[in-house]
C-alpha cells in the first residue's frame, strides 16, 4: 500500500526548518594568505564582533544564518579587502587572499593634491612614506629630517640637527604641511619647519616634488605634507603604547635616552576619534670616536614633547566634520659649551662640560588648530571641503657671541598665520570614453611673521601678509588611460611692514660691519599667475610616460633682505618674488614583482634667491641672478617574496646662477650654486628579510657622493655655502619581533659600522660653530602593546 504525505504538511515542516535553521548559527572557517602563506593575525571584522586568526592566518567566525554577511579582512602590512557573502545556512569553508601593501600602490590615495588620488593619475614626481616604513625608520630614530632624507629621492641629506638649513627639494625652497596645513612662512624662512610633528602619529607623508601651485605662496620646490592618524578599528575603545630606550654604543655613559608615547582610538557611533601624548628625552651625541657632537642644534640633551587629538563627526553617509589639534615642542637642554671646530685643518666642533649662554634651542611650541567640512553631492554631484585653521609657533636660535652692537644676541622666530580655504569639485562628464572634472576655490592666508631678540630689540620687524589666491583645475581622463590636467592659480600678495631701526651689526673685533639707522617701511605688493599642465599614459603597467609644465610662487625671504638693509626704505630694497618654470618628463614601470621609476626635470627662474657668505662682513646676502636648476631620480624595487623584498634610488640634482644675466649659463662669469641651495648625489638602498613570519629585519643604506664646485679663496679655505663635500656611507639595522598579537618588539641600530664622517651641511656650510662629525653608531629599543 502505498503511503501519501499530504501536500500542505510537507510545506509546514520546510516552514518550520527553514525558521529553525534562521535562527541558529553557522560557522565558517578558512585561513587568509599571501601569495606564499599565512598571513599571521588577520582580523576579521564582522557587523557584531571582531575576531582574530592565528599565526598562521586560520580562523573560525559563527554568523546568524540566513543574513547576508560584509566582512573586513585587515593584517599589519597588508591592503585590508572588504567581503560581501550571501546569506549562508550551512557551515562553510572559505580562504581569503591579501595583497601586500607594497605590491599595491595603485591603493593609496594622495591628499596633498587638494582631493584623494592616485599615484597613479598624478602628473608628476611623488613619493609616499608609509606607515610601515615609518615604523621602521621610527625603530631605528625618530628624526623626520632623517627620515625623509633616507626614504625620499632628490631630498637632501640630513644634518642630524634641530634646524632644516640646506634641506631642501630638488634645490628649491618646499612648503611643508600639515594635513594641507602651511608649517613654513617664506617672509623669514627658518629653516626648521620639518620637526613640526611627531612621526608616530602620521598615517603617511605625500611629497609632491617640482614647482607646484596647488598651495600657492611658497612651494617653488614642491611640497611635504605630514598626513595625520585615522582610526584603523571598528571597536569604540583601543589603544597602544610604545617604550623606547636609546644612546651611544660607542660611548654609553651619559648618553642614554628615553621615549614614551600612549595613543588611544576608535568608533562610536558617527563619531570617531584619536588622541595621543608623547614624551622624549635624548642624552649626550657621541660621534665615532665617542666624544660629543657639537651642541649647536644638536638632537643631544633634548627634550621633546607632541599632544595630539583628532575628532570626526559623520552625520551622515556624504558628510564629515573633523577638528584636529596638534601641540609640539623640542628644546636642546645641553649641559656643553660650544669648542668651534677648525674647516681649514679638520678640527671638529665639539662641547665642554658648562652652562650655555641664553635660553634653550630650538622649537618651543608649535600650535595648530585645524577644522574641516565635506560633503559630497552638495549640487550637481558637486563635492565640497572647506578649512579653517590657526597655527602659531616660536622657534628660539643661537647666541651670537659680540655681533649685535658689539654685544651677544639671541633671536626668536615668531609666526602666526590663520587662514580659510574652499575648494569645490564638479563632475563634468562621466561616459565610458571621457570623464572630466573641475576643481575650483580659493584660499585666504594672513601670516605675521617677526624675528626679534629676546631682550626685545627688534631684529626683523614683523611682516604682516594677506594671501588670497583663487584657481581652478581640470582634470581629463580619455579612454581610460590618458590623463591630461592643466590648471589657473593667481595669487594676490600684500605684506604690510611697519617702519623700523636696524641694529648695528659688528665683526669679531668690534668694528661696525652695518650701522643702525632707521627704515621707513609700507606695504609690498606681489600679483602673479601661475598656470601648469600634464599628461600621462596608463594603458600599460610596463611602461606609464608623463610630461609635465608648472609654474611655482613664493617670495623671497624678505626678512633677510630686512635686517640686512643698506637703504632707508623698503621700496629700495630688491624684494621682488620668485617664479618658477619648473618642465619635467617621467615615467613609470611595472613588471610582475618589479617596481621602477624615473624623472628628469628643470626648473628655472628670472630671479633668484642663493644666500651667499660674505667673508668680509661675515653676513649672509641674497643673490637674485637668474637661476637655472636640472637633474634626475631613479628609484627601484623588488618583491622577491614574503620574506624578501630589496629597493634603492638615485638622486641628481646641479644649478647655475647667470650672473652676467645674458641668457647664458655656461659663460665664465656664471657660478653654480652653492651647497646650501644643491645637495651632492645620494644614492640610498634596502633590503627588507622576514626568515618567519613574526620576525622582520630591514637593513637602509644612505650614501652621500662628493660635490666640489668651487675654489678656495685667498686664505686658502672655501668661502661659506662653498665648501666641497666628500663622500661618506651610512647603514642603520631595524629588527622587530611580534612577540603575539598585540606585542612587538624592535631593535634599530644608526650608523651600523661606526662610519667617522662629518655630514654635507658641516663640510659645505663652512662655520666654526656648525663643524660637527656626525653622529657614531647608536641603539634605540623598543616594545610596542596595542589592545
């Protein structure tokens, strides 16, 4: 007999299984890798929790069934992915794959373009400083003037010193920011605007290299711009805290050091947030030999501190509202008088035990307050970001021994500028051939900048400027592959200058060098337009060509030329500013594992700015011959796999001055610049090794090549800014060991071999006071806990 289930009952039992089996969970399970193996300690992120896999990148995770699933996969090193799952009502196996984050530059997004791009779309030089290797460099010294020197080609060498003197971009001035905040004045350029920040709470570092218009007044170089910390976590609460010790291997006593910072992050809500603190304190420099470095700047006997809070507020999915504070100081406490060292002979500057005169070196305080909107599809599918910021920072120099009115002196650089910005972006067309765009604005800059005394006598009077710059962009990308951009800036210049009294400058036996006498002042007025254009080719990873033209703006650094006036106006003083042509032609090449790119580029200007040391007078004075700058960058890497990847580049860069002023650089009259203005050749390197997974060892090379342009004058020494540079080799050693998923510890070892070397800026700057060996080899040890 045959048995007959009833039709309805077969479907109320699938019904009620079917509510069953929604209401109960379902495990996955599954492991995420590399192109090699396991990634160690993934996280998988999933709407209601947050998961870990292990050391070799297994996991298991229980889901609600039935519901569609978006999962966030992330690991240290690696590009994070983002999953969308169907909805699931059975135990499932699943492997993932992560790309390193090396192998995907395409993934990174540049901001110091005015909006997030790719490198890829950029028609120009660029060169990113991740956070890894900010990480690894932080290992081995927190410096950032030696970090961009050992990570950035055509970036000059470091001076292991509190003032940036020498270091600059491609031998031009550069603006160096803070997320798209100015950190530099051009009135008086200091030259110490690179320690504005604390490397540990950067995301990464964009420099943009040539003459650039993007920011307007002051990037005839290109530009620098410190991207601050944003929350890598869903969890509304996580944190992290770093110890490090550090000093001198070749002479420990005395030179031992500390470093604490503690940051905590996270997500509630709409609202996201990053707040981190960090204390520092260095002993003595040792050089090779294990005597102190000259305390002229030194990075020695300094104490550092950076406060630092972001706040984002989303209310909804194309809005954002973030306000940023960020707090630094680092003042050389020194224990050491100066013993001036000897060019002509070879007798290094160095320290003897004793109180110095004046108040501490260096920056003591550097404010700045930054808040920002954006919103997209404010109209016709127009974005918006408008700024406002203040920053307001006191850098305090050394005591000049008997050279104001035959008595000592100590200056303060004092800078405070605030400013608006509005920049808007309009889609034009959007079809499968052509997508056009157009980004329009305008900036508003008031910067007060003065250079007094710390008794208050007035050295350089302050120098009130407004900056309103408005431009326009358009951006074109056809078929895909061929970007053209070309863009409009015209920058508005007013610098209000109050009447003043010069102080009466003498040499080292007394004598009047300059007299004092009164200036009458008034407002100097600068309208200049500045235009730029590119194209690239993208249609082939083997082979991405780029041509570009762009023209750069920045005034002259009008304090100099202030106290040091030989006239009783400011009309009479030449303080025209500089434009920049800056023409460059590049490319990049990508094979498989293999990474390469070149540029070569030349800037000129009919007006210059070298500082050139006059040996009579012992003041420094500005040259405005016309000027002409050219060289090339190389750079290169490869990913030989998970555990080994090696990279290096090259940097030229050369430059004349046609004094004569007939067109011509090449006449016996025309000079080359000097080394304050042109590095010598560096050539850098690394080779990265994990021989397992939790373990990673980098090894940097930074060669600095020898540069000889000019002849010794009639004393038979080089005159300032002439000296010739000799060539000299640095290796520094990171190590680290993720001890588990939370820990980690590091090793850096600076100047690995103890290499005995004077740095570029003591041979070519050519001062008593500045004749400093560089630092001998040195220990930073750290441990890192996150939770």
């Amino acid at each position: 007999m045959k048995s007959h289930v009833p039709l309805h009952f077969i479907t109320t039992c699938f019904l009620l299984l079917s509510c069953f089996a929604s209401a109960q969970n379902v495990k996955i399970q599954g492991s995420v890798r590399d192109s090699v193996s396991g990634v160690a300690y993934p996280t998988i992120k999933l709407k209601t929790a947050q998961i870990s896999g292990d050391a070799k990148g297994r996991f298991t995770a229980f889901v609600p069934a039935g519901q569609q699933l978006t999962i966030e996969i992330s690991a240290v090193g690696y590009q994070p992915i983002l999953i969308s799952l169907p909805a699931l009502t059975r135990d499932t196996a699943i492997n993932w794959r992560l790309l390193q984050a090396s192998q995907a530059l395409g993934e990174v997004l540049i901001s110091a373009t005015r909006r997030p791009e790719s490198p890829r779309n950029i028609v120009s030089a660029v060169s990113i400083v991740s956070k890894k290797k900010l990480d690894n460099e932080i290992a081995v010294n927190p410096d950032l003037t030696s970090i961009l020197a050992n990570e950035v080609p055509g970036f000059a060498p470091t001076a292991q010193s509190g003032s940036n003197v020498g270091q600059n971009l491609r031998g031009r001035p550069m603006l160096v920011m803070i997320d798209g905040v100015s950190q530099s004045s051009p009135l008086r350029n200091a030259e110490v605007d690179l320690r504005s920040i604390d490397p540990s709470v950067l995301q990464q570092i964009e420099v943009v290299k040539g003459a650039t218009a993007i920011y307007g007044n002051g990037a005839a170089g290109g530009l620098v711009n410190y991207v601050t910390l944003v929350p890598d976590t869903s969890e509304k609460f996580a944190g992290k805290t770093d110890v490090y010790l550090n000093g001198s291997l070749v002479k420990v006593r005395n030179s031992v050091g500390g470093r604490v910072s503690q940051m905590f992050y996270g997500k509630a809500g709409k609202f996201d947030y990053v707040a981190s603190g960090m204390a520092e304190e260095t002993g003595e420099y040792k050089d090779a030999r294990g005597d102190v470095v000259g305390p002229n700047y030194s990075l020695g006997e300094t104490n550092t501190y950076n406060a630092f809070a972001k706040l984002g507020y989303q209310p909804t999915r194309n809005q954002r509202l973030q306000l940023v504070y960020n707090y630094y100081s680092s003042l050389q406490n020194s224990n050491f008088t100066l013993v001036n060292g000897n060019p002509a002979t070879g007798q290094k500057a160095t320290g003897v035990l004793g109180k110095p005169a004046g108040i501490p070196t260096g920056a003591a305080y550097n404010h700045n307050l930054h808040l920002s909107y954006k919103v997209d599809n404010l109209f016709a599918h127009t974005s918006l970001n408008a700024d406002a910021y203040y920053e307001k920072r006191q850098d305090v120099f050394y005591v000049s021994l008997g050279r104001f009115d035959g008595g000592d002196g100590q200056s303060l650089a004092h800078n405070d500028k605030k400013g608006i910005r509005l920049f808007l972006q309009t889609p034009l067309v959007s079809r499968p051939l052509l997508n056009a765009n157009l980004s329009y604005g305008i900036d508003l800059l008031k910067d007060k900048t003065s250079q007094p005394l710390v008794d208050g006598r007035v050295w350089v009077p302050t120098m009130d400027m407004t900056n309103l710059a408005p431009f326009t962009q358009a951006d074109l990308m056809i078929i895909r592959d061929l970007v053209f951009k070309t863009g409009f800036r015209y920058e508005r210049v007013n610098i209000d200058v109050d009447n003043y009294r010069t102080l009466r400058i003498t040499n080292a036996s007394g004598a009047t060098v300059t007299p004092s006498f009164d200036v009458t002042g008034g407002v100097l007025k600068y309208n200049t337009a500045l235009f730029n254009a590119g194209l690239k080719y993208n249609r082939f990873e083997l082979f991405s060509p780029y041509v570009s033209f762009s023209q750069g703006f920045s005034v002259m650094d009008i304090g100099l030329a202030l106290r040091d006036a030989r006239v009783n106006s400011i009309n009479k003083i030449n303080t025209d500013a500089v434009k920049v042509n800056n023409y460059e032609a590049g490319f990049e090449s990508r094979y498989q594992n293999l990474a390469f790119s070149a540029s070569a580029y030349q800037s000129t200007s009919k007006l210059g700015i070298e500082v050139l040391y006059d040996p009579a007078t012992g003041l420094f004075n500005t040259a405005r011959s016309p000027e002409k700058i050219y060289g090339f960058e190389l750079a290169a890497s490869y990913i030989f796999s998970r555990r080994l990847t090696v990279g290096g580049s090259y940097s030229y860069t050369d430059g004349k001055r046609d004094v004569n002023q007939n067109g011509k650089y090449d006449d016996p009259q025309d000079a080359y610049l000097n080394g304050r203005r042109i590095s010598a050749p560096k050539i850098t390197g690394n080779v990265t090794y994990s021989p397992i997974r939790v373990v990673d060892i980098t090894l940097n090379y930074t060669g600095i090549g020898n540069r000889n342009r000019f002849a010794k004058n009639a004393a038979g020494i080089y005159n300032g800014n002439e000296g010739a540079v000799k060539a000299y080799n640095l290796f520094n050693l990171a190590a680290g060991y993720k001890v588990n998923k939370n820990t980690r510890l590091s090793l850096g070892i600076e100047n690995l071999f103890n290499e005995d070397y004077f740095p570029a800026r003591a041979q070519w700057f050519m001062q008593p006071g500045f004749y400093s060996k560089g630092r001998g080899t040195a220990f930073n040890f750290g441990i890192s806990v996150g939770y």
